[in-house]
C-alpha cells in the first residue's frame, strides 16, 4: 500500500471566501460538489486543500484526507490493528472509495482510493 497524496480538511462556512484568500497562495478550484471544494497547487497538483461545511455521507467531518493505492488492504490493516473504524468502508457516488479511521490523538482520518 503506498500513500498518493495527504490532504487537510478545513470546515468552513465561509467556502467562497476561503477559496478567494487561498487563490492569494496560489490554489485554484479543482472540484466543486457544494459541500466540499477541493484547492490545488496548478504546479504541483498533489498539494491540495479541501474545504467543507460538513460531511454529507458521513456521520463526522474528517480532519484530513490520505488517499492510498490500496483502500481495501488499508482498511484490512486497520481493523487487523483493532484501531477505531468511525465510518465503514463504502463506495461513494463521487468516485471513491473510503472510510474513516480515528488516529490516537483523536483526529477523524479520511483513507480514500479512487475508483
């Protein structure tokens, strides 16, 4: 299993102003569903930033995103490992598959492949 890319989760209720002040850095939109939008380094695409207002299939908003190769076997590793599954593993009608996974300091953590 290798990691792809790591992404923060930044709730929000201020979205479009968000996007406004981290286009000042450089971010541009790559995808927009209404509840999350996720910014982009256009040199450097894996750098990203998602902002959302909540998590709208699930029963918390995660903390950060780690997308991996292997979705499947990251969630076999972690139930074999006994840490805490906080969402199931599920394909979502967006092009992903994912779950949540609770870290030992508490964080929500997204682990996501894309299908």
């Amino acid at each position: 299993m290798a990691v792809r890319r790591v992404v923060p989760n930044i709730r929000s209720e201020a979205a479009q102003e968000s996007r406004e002040f981290y286009g000042l850095l450089g971010f541009e939109e790559v995808m927009n569903h209404g509840w999350i939008m996720t910014l982009a380094s256009p040199t450097a695409p894996t750098a990203q930033i998602s902002i959302m207002t909540d998590d709208k299939t699930a029963p918390v908003t995660p903390d950060m995103s780690i997308e991996v190769d292997d979705v499947d076997a990251a969630y076999a590793t972690m139930r074999k490992n006994g840490a805490e599954i906080v969402h199931p593993l599920q394909d979502e009608s967006w092009g992903v598959r994912r779950f949540f996974v609770r870290d030992p300091s508490g964080r929500v953590v997204n682990v996501l492949g894309h299908r």
